[in-house]
C-alpha cells in the first residue's frame, strides 16, 4: 500500500514521528507522499526526519488555496517559491497541494485562481504532476485545468459529484480516496468511486485529519489507509492485496518515485 497524501510533516506529528512511522511500515505501508507547504521552514525540517527514517516517502510542494492571500497580485511569487524549494528538494515528486476553496474562503477567489494558475504553468515547466484540493469550486477547478493544457496529476481527497469525477476523469486525471469513503453516510460519494477505473485510482489518508472508519475522531495516520484499501476493495469487488497492488502501481505511474 502507499498512502498517497498525507501531512507527516505537520505539527500533530512532532512528539511520536518515530512510532507513527513504525506503524505504517508494519501496517504494510511501503511509502507515503508527504505534502509541504512552500516556504515551510519547520515542515521541511521535519519531512527530512521522516525521510531518514523512511527512504521511500516522497514529497510535494505547493502553496495551499487557504494561503494564496500571502501572494495577492504577483502569483507568480508563489510560483517562484515553489520552484525554489523544488530545486533543493531531491525527494520532491510534485507541485501540491494547490487548487481552490470556496468553503472558507480564507483567500479571495481571484486570488486562489491567480495562484493556482501560476503553479500549474510551474508544473508544467518542471515536467511535475499536481496535487489538486478544490473544495465547492467545482466549475472553476475544471475551467482552470482545461486552461492549463498540459499537465496531470490527481484531485486529492476527491469527494465531489460524479460529474467532476467524470469531467477529470476524461482529462487524464486520477482521483484519491480518503477516510470519507468509510464513513457510514458516504454512500453518494461510494457510487462515484464505483465508476474510477482502477488504473485511476489513488488511497490516502490526509492525515492528520478525516480519519477513516473505525478511528474516526482520533489523529489520521499513514497506517490507517489500509481502512480505504478495505472499503474500495468491497466497492470494487477485489481482494484488499489486490487493490493495494493496483493503486500502488497507479502512484508509481503518476508521480514517478
């Protein structure tokens, strides 16, 4: 299994990264992509433990939609940051997450859209796949990534209509399932994952958060995306080794590690 999106960087993770990491592994995770937020000081600090304790993670840097408003007019400042961390990063796989969140908002519209073109032209120049998180911006996201051509990558934590699904689908996009899957009223959301072919399909468990059914309410961590295997496996009528063995070979094929 490999846990396509997770935050092992992030401050819930400080006091136990060892005994987190040690789960995974004995939990039959091989590896991980942990995502950074550019300019992070303290998350790349901390994603460098992990790796010299766990050689197979990877990792992706972005400037998150919540952030944008740190960027507002030049855009491709934002850009610029992610390139630059990138060129010092050798564990980087790609540009993310990045993409829009009309939910809270915590930068204006224009401005996420301003800054998640600008990095999605980065992207593309850096030969990278993107990490997309887009949240109630569901035409906006689509119209963006028609834009921009050509690039690929995978709508994380994909809990959208089957529309979007369809519509990134047929742009080349794969799709991640999260802990959502497992929670006893995402049935909807268990009739789109029905329709992902199985060479589109990612597992993650964006922890810290969105913990998967029978954690819910505790800290995600990476051991727990065997919780999403289980519950595609059933959706799709495979065996749990199998669907590990499909998305693991889809991460690989994706982001190249």
């Amino acid at each position: 299994m490999i846990d396509a999106h997770c935050h092992l960087a992030d401050r819930a993770f400080e006091a136990d990264l060892d005994q987190v990491v040690e789960r995974a592994r004995a939990a039959g995770v091989e590896a991980a992509l942990i995502i950074l937020e550019a300019g992070h000081e303290a998350e790349e600090a901390q994603a460098r433990r992990v790796e010299a304790r766990w050689p197979s993670v990877r990792t992706a840097v972005g400037v998150h939609p919540h952030h944008a408003h740190r960027f507002a007019g030049d855009g491709s400042a934002a850009a610029s940051l992610v390139r630059q961390q990138i060129a010092g990063s050798p564990a980087v796989r790609a540009v993310g997450e990045i993409g829009l969140d009309y939910h809270y908002e915590f930068s204006p519209r224009d401005v996420q859209q301003d800054v998640f073109r600008a990095q999605l032209d980065a992207a593309r120049d850096l030969d990278l796949p993107v990490v997309v998180h887009t949240r109630e911006a569901e035409d906006d996201t689509l119209a963006i990534l028609r834009e921009a051509g050509a690039v690929r990558g995978v709508l994380h934590c994909f809990t959208g209509t089957t529309r979007l699904a369809r519509a990134a689908l047929d742009l080349g996009f794969y799709l991640s399932a999260a802990g959502i899957v497992t929670f006893p009223k995402a049935d909807d959301l268990r009739e789109t994952f029905r329709i992902v072919p199985l060479d589109r399909l990612l597992v993650e468990t964006d922890s810290p958060f969105l913990a998967p059914v029978p954690f819910r309410g505790r800290r995600n961590e990476p051991a727990y995306v065997a919780r999403v295997v289980e519950a595609l496996a059933s959706l799709h009528g495979l065996e749990t080794g199998e669907l590990a063995a499909r998305t693991a070979a889809n991460f690989r094929r994706l982001f190249q590690p």
